[in-house]
C-alpha cells in the first residue's frame, strides 16, 4: 500500500477490511465512530446519513425503503391562505 493511502486511512477502514476474514468483529464504539465520520468525504458523510436516516426509518415502522412519501407544502395553498386571514380578522377585529 502507498504511503499516501496509508495516512489517509480511518480506524473505520482497518475494521472494514478486518471485517471480510474475521468471524466475528466486535461494533465499534461511538467513540471511535465519530473521528471516522469526520474523516470522510462530504459525499460520504451525506451517504453515512442517509443510511442512518433509513435505518431509523425502518425501526419506527411504517415507512418503506425506496418508497416516496408527499409531503405538504404551503406553495399555492390558497385556501389555507384564505382561513388564516379570516382567523386573522376575527382575532384583530376591525381596524
């Protein structure tokens, strides 16, 4: 291995390499999860979040990797628009 690639590695690299022989490789701690983390690319940090992100979602239930939820938005929400100012008024009254 190159000496430049060498430096570059991550306590998470050695494990991930260790972890294709080994039978059993302990879980890392938080403690040395979190320096690898900072070590990544941006891009990976994105993909590392994105795991998390779905590994959570899987937990709570009811949601479906890969499926695709709406979500609402006040873009032209007209009517909504319309019962707040209506609310709005009658909280203020006349002015």
């Amino acid at each position: 291995m190159e000496e430049r690639e060498r430096s570059r590695r991550t306590p998470l690299d050695s494990r991930l390499e260790g972890a294709s022989t080994a039978a059993y490789a302990p879980p890392m701690q938080l403690s040395e999860l979190l320096p690898a983390l900072h070590q990544l690319p941006r891009a990976d940090k994105f993909r590392a979040v994105q795991f998390l992100t779905t590994e959570l979602a899987q937990d709570e239930g009811g949601l479906v990797p890969g499926a695709e939820y709406p979500v609402w938005s006040p873009y032209e929400a007209h009517e909504a628009a319309a019962t707040l100012t209506q609310y709005l008024r009658e909280q203020t009254g006349p002015q």
